[in-house]
C-alpha cells in the first residue's frame, strides 16, 4: 500500500472513536421489523419458510432487539434487555392499535377486500405500524434505533413518519407515495390523508429543534393529495376537509371545507386549424 493508502487508512481507525454513537445496522433492523410484521400478521408465507413456534419467534424477536441495542447502549437510559422487555409488554397495546388502522382502511377503501389484504400489501399500514413500533422505542428514549426503522418503511413505501409524532387511532394513509410528517406533528383519530400530503414545518432553522414546528390535525379529518400544511401554530380543526392542492400556512376552524379556487379552460380545434390546443389549469 502507498503511503497515502496508509494516511487514510490511519484516519479512518482515529475517526472510529470520535462519532457520538454507534449503531447498529440497517440490514438487521429491518429484518427485524420484518419478522416482528410477520409474528403480529402472519397472513404471508415465504415458498420455502419453515414454520416456527409462536413463542420461539417471541423470544428470538426479544433477543433481536436486545442485539439492536447494545451498540447504543452508552446513551440508553435503561440496559438493552430492560428497554427489549418493557418494549415487548407493550406490544398488546400497540397490536391492538394496529388493528383499529388496518379496520379504518379495509372499512373505508373501496378497493381493499379484506384485511388479509391490508396487511400484506398496503404500503400505509406497513408505514403506520412501523412508526407506532419506532414510537414505542422513542418513547423509552431510544435514540436513532426508531429513526432507522421509520427510515426503512420510508424505503419500503415512500412514506416519510418520523417516530416523533403523535398520531391517534384508526389512522388511514390512501396510497401513500410521497407523504411527510414530521417531527412534531400531532394528529387525532379518524384522520384520512391521501398521497403526496406534507405535515410539515415553515423554518428549518436548528434553533427550532426543540419547538412544535409541526401542524396539528384534529379528529375526523380528511386531507385530499398533495396538500401541504405547514407551521407548529396550525391547527386543522376537527371534521374538516382539507382539498388536494392546498397549500396552508394558517389554523382553521372545525368543519371547514378548504379548498383552491381554480378554472380549467378546454379548448377543441378542428383539424384544419393551426391553432394550437389550449388547456389552462
């Protein structure tokens, strides 16, 4: 090796002790997110699964997530095992939230034909369960570990949760692709968001770390794709639609019906006219 290889290599060795955490790796946590899918909904079968025990899928799941957390370890309040067993004694209350989302969707998606189907295939209920699992580990003051695991649903679905928000029963995401929510995002039950919808903040600055930059949505509302609603002082009141399109930067009140006021203008010409065809949206 060139003595410049060597200068580098020596870099990489001093620059191993100086990063604030370490992690564990993604490959294992999303297979442990996987697994865990599997144990709560076992609707799938793999063409060549060899069939487990409940209770050895149980235990190998709680040694999992202890393994997840030894590397982070230093910055945990309680010890790996600790923070693997107070996860696993939630994991009733947070099946049983599961199963009032996939309800909310099979019940009000036209197209979903059961919640076997659910389950399996439909990229909002993959995204809200990982984030209300990441969520219970934030909770536990678990650093990084529910960032990765809301990262690898984002991977899997186009769906951006962070585990910080505070999403409520019955939640419904339609379709999902390109759905953001952020940090400190607080949404109530009954709430139905389409593709494209940003729950996001109106400053990026890092002095706002630690404010509510996130908008609030209340119980029972409906946001319709690609409408971006922005600000920690937002508050979308209870029972509201808010219209595809919208752009809102403002609280509104219950019942409110927001919606963008646009024309669209088609124009036919004949074959002999060399004017060109006019659409305005």
């Amino acid at each position: 090796m060139t003595s410049a290889t060597n200068t580098f290599l020596d870099h990489l060795q001093t620059q191993r002790s100086q990063y604030r955490y370490k992690l564990p790796s993604r490959p294992d946590a999303g297979r442990f997110i996987d697994q865990l899918m599997r144990l709560l909904f076992p609707v799938t079968q793999d063409c060549r699964s060899i069939s487990q025990h409940v209770e050895e899928t149980y235990q190998n799941l709680h040694e999992q997530l202890v393994c997840l957390l030894y590397p982070l370890e230093k910055n945990l309040t309680n010890s790996p095992e600790i923070v693997s067993e107070r996860f696993f004694d939630q994991l009733p209350i947070i099946y049983d939230g599961l199963l009032f989302d996939a309800h909310a969707i099979a019940d009000n998606d036209p197209a979903a034909v059961g919640i076997e189907e659910v389950v399996a295939v439909y990229p909002g209920f993959y995204a809200i369960a990982v984030y209300r699992i990441a969520h219970a580990l934030l909770k536990q003051n678990v650093p990084l570990l529910p960032r990765m695991l809301t990262e690898y649903a984002h991977g899997q679905t186009g769906i951006d949760i962070h585990p910080g928000a505070q999403i409520g029963q019955s939640f419904f995401i339609d379709h999902g692709t390109g759905v953001v929510i952020g940090e400190t995002t607080v949404i109530g039950n009954n709430v139905k968001i389409y593709q494209g919808v940003t729950l996001g903040a109106t400053h990026v600055a890092k002095s706002m770390a630690q404010k509510k930059r996130h908008p609030t949505i209340e119980n029972n509302v409906v946001i319709y794709a690609n409408a971006t609603i922005l600000g920690g002082h937002t508050v979308v009141g209870h029972d509201s639609v808010i219209g595809g399109n919208v752009w809102l930067t403002s609280s509104v009140e219950a019942h409110s019906l927001v919606f963008n006021q646009h024309q669209t203008d088609v124009r036919l010409r004949s074959l002999e006219s060399a004017e060109p065809i006019n659409f305005v949206i």
